[in-house]
C-alpha cells in the first residue's frame, strides 16, 4: 500500500469513528474527575480511570489495570506487547482535570459536553480527555492488528502536581519502558496549525510571608510610623518586574531569545484576551516572554478582602509565587536565587519567611531519530502542512523523569489543545476537527514508524 492510499484509508477510518469520539467525550466529560477530595469525591476520579481502562481494551489494547501511585490517585496502565524486533510506542494522557473554577462564568454545563459554533465545550473537553479521546480514536482507525508494541498510561493527579506517576515510575522503571514517548498533553500552535513542543518551563513555588507588628493596629493612632507588613509586601513584589514587565531575580538572566516559531503580538493579545490598549509585558518578543525568558507571577496574597476590611496597619501579609524558568536553568539555582532576592528586597527590616512549595526541572526534547521522522510526516499528511515546533510555558515534571528512566527513548509532546481552547479556565472547549487531524496522526505515525525504526532485536 502507498502512503497516499495508506493516509487515505485512515482519514476516512478517522472520520467515520467522530460520532464515536463525540460520545466518548461526552461520557469522559460527565466524570468530575477533579482529583481533590475537598472539591469533589475520589468515586469520580475513579470512574474516570474505570472507563478509560475498559475503553482502551475495547480499541485492542491487553494487560489492563489500575495501579496505586504513592500519591494515592490510580494510574490505567493498558499495553499490546510488540511483535519481535518491532518498537514500542508509550502513549500518555490523563484524566483528571482542573476543578471550575467560577461555574458562574461558563456559558454551557461544566460537565455537560456542549456543541457551540462548531466547538465541544466542557471541563476537560481539551485538557486532558480530548487527548484520551485522540489516543482511542487512533487505535480504532488502525485496528487490533499493529505492527509495533503499545503502551497507554493515564495519569489520574497530575492537575494536583503530587507527582504520584514520576515517583511510580521510579519505583517501577521497567513497566513502562519503551522506544518513543507520546506525551498527549500539549498541542499545537493554533489550530490547523500541526506542531510539536519542544521546550517547557520549569517551576519554583514559593509562600512568602512578611510579618512587622504583634497585631494589627489602629490606621489613625498608628499609620505613618507603623511598620506596615501589606505594604511592606507590596514594595516587595514590586521589585521582582522593572518598569517594562520584565522579571527581575537578581541572578537570573532575563535576556534570552527563542529562535523557533514566532508568536505575533496581535494575535496573542486576541488568544490571552488582553483588554483595550494594555501593552503585553517584557522587552523581548511574545515568544522570548513566554519560552525563552524566567516569569514571575503572583498566584494569590492573603489580605483583608476589601468588604470587610477595617482602617487598620497590617501585622503580617503572604503571597503565593510562581516563578516559570527556561531550558538551561537549575531549578535549586533558581529557588536559591529568588530567595535571596527576596531577602535583599525587604523593606524596613521586616520578617520574612520563605516557604518552598515545590520545584520542576524545565524540559528539551532531542530532535531528529526515526520517530521523530515519522511524527513530523504524519502530522505534514494529515494537515497539508509541514509541522512547526514551539515551546510551552507550562511543566511537566513527568518529561525529566521519563527522559532519565528511559534515556535512549524519543520524546514527543503534542495534542488537541490549542489558545482557543482556554484550558484550566471556564469555558474550556475542544474543536473536533483537532481530534480528527491529530489522531490521524497518530494513526499514520503508528502504522509507519516500526518501518522507520533502526530499532536491533534485543
């Protein structure tokens, strides 16, 4: 069969399997699989992850099973050996998702898969289960006969950054090994757009507290003279952006440049929904902020709420930050230079505590090797166009963990998400014609790549 029959075959198998995939979606989506047990019940999550195990034995996959994490949140783990000499292929997703978030500012039901100008809305229509969705569809287009070993493994806490399936793999190195990492969990530029990330952001969470009085004191009889520890904070973060937006750790660069796929400002500035005439922030390019570049960004302050509040001094004030940081940075380097920083910048002496929530190491995936050929064939065939690469500000600590348990394994990140998803946001939504080009993808890449592979017998 030629490559062009081959394509075509699939693109109608993929088409005919939508109405499925729309079902599928719409049960995936009833799930409120928010892996937190104060939001929602674990029964959810766990129907999730029954549901996802019994689906991919259904598309021909065996050795299905749900398996603890130390977190406590269970893994589906579904796998067709490889015939000899063949590779083997890991397909990852998951299936928890990120809790609503303000239900009052979604347009259609949370857990309801909606039709909406051509969209599928829903809490985890795009993040993650559109690309679950993506993985069965595939499977089914191509049938239970592969010509290549496969793994599925469905995280089920990653939104809760516990790390329950890095420290799985750890502890169990030979259970998902294999020759090329799928990870579906990104996707592309924009839509109709193919592409392949290869860079993410690493992470240091940090609590800061600030603390200047015994107690709170009365503004009038003591405002002026009274160290004020919400204003104290406030000078504080101040220091961490100069006047352009750019984020200044003293000991971080700040100047690097993204040499890949440009973003153009107009239309991030329509993607992020930046109001009006409000400028974007840095110095550098869209792509050099948000790839290249570390970024700081306040996640919360604990304060009075302002109904409520008294005409009082602050005694003591915390804020939750996020600091993203690029390829090429240590994260201990980077928590090391953001606290020192931060203990250089506060103000009239005041306490301060620093408390570390957690770090990721930033990602870069190699390029070239006989699955990324064959990746980049067939999202050119299923879309018409060659693929772009860009990189994501996000982390995804899972991808160091596999690229140092699997170290000879190609790792790829891709998916069904793009802008307009506005995933971890109310009304996230996925175009169906994303799933449709991207698990055609996924088929051609899976029935050519054995072809493809130089992979010797043992």
């Amino acid at each position: 069969m030629t490559d062009d029959s081959r394509t075509a075959e699939l693109r109608a198998k993929v088409a005919a399997l939508m109405p499925q995939a729309k079902t599928d979606l719409t049960q995936l989506v009833s799930f409120k699989s928010v892996a937190d047990a104060r939001q929602f019940p674990p029964s959810e999550c766990e129907r999730a992850a029954q549901w996802v195990a019994d689906a991919f034995v259904a598309a021909g996959l065996t050795r299905a099973g749900l398996h603890e994490t130390p977190d406590g949140s269970k893994a589906v783990i579904a796998a067709r050996p490889a015939p000899p000499g063949a590779p083997t292929v890991l397909l990852y997703c998951h299936y928890d998702v990120q809790p609503p978030l303000d239900s009052a500012a979604w347009r259609t039901p949370v857990w309801e898969l909606t039709e909406q100008d051509g969209r599928w809305y829903g809490r985890g229509s795009a993040d993650c289960k559109g690309n679950i969705v993506m993985h069965l569809t595939a499977l089914r287009a191509l049938g239970p006969e592969l010509p290549l070993g496969v793994m599925v493994v469905a995280e089920g806490s990653e939104e809760q950054g516990t790390g329950g399936l890095e420290r799985f793999v750890e502890a169990n190195p030979d259970l998902l090994r294999a020759d090329a990492i799928l990870i579906g969990d990104c996707g592309n530029f924009a839509a109709g757009v193919p592409t392949l990330t290869e860079t993410l952001r690493g992470n240091v969470n940090v609590v800061v507290t600030v603390r200047t009085l015994a107690s709170s004191l009365h503004s009038g009889m003591f405002g002026g003279a009274a160290p004020d520890a919400l204003a104290a904070l406030i000078h504080l973060l101040a220091t961490l952006r100069d006047e352009h937006g750019n984020t200044t750790v003293a000991g971080l660069p700040n100047d690097q440049r993204w040499t890949g796929v440009q973003y153009p400002p107009e239309q991030f500035r329509t993607d992020a929904g930046v109001l009006g005439e409000v400028e974007l922030l840095g110095d550098g390019t869209v792509s050099d902020m948000l790839w290249a570049r570390p970024a700081l960004t306040v996640l919360g302050i604990d304060a009075p709420p302002v109904v409520g509040s008294a005409a009082a001094v602050q005694a003591s004030a915390r804020a939750r930050l996020n600091l993203r940081i690029p390829p090429g940075t240590d994260p201990e380097q980077a928590r090391k230079a953001l606290v020192a920083h931060l203990e250089a910048n506060t103000p009239w002496q005041a306490e301060l505590t620093v408390e570390l929530e957690g770090t990721g190491a930033p990602f870069r995936s190699r390029t070239g090797g006989p699955a990324r050929a064959a990746m980049e064939a067939a999202l050119a065939a299923s879309y018409g166009r060659p693929a772009t690469t860009q990189g994501q500000g996000g982390s995804i600590p899972l991808c160091n963990v596999f690229a140092d348990t699997y170290p000879d394994a190609e790792i790829m990140l891709l998916g069904v998400e793009e802008p307009a998803c506005l995933i971890h946001a109310p009304n996230e939504s996925v175009d169906p014609a994303e799933i449709e080009h991207m698990a055609l993808a996924e088929a051609l890449f899976l029935s050519s790549y054995a072809e493809r592979s130089s992979k010797s017998p043992g």
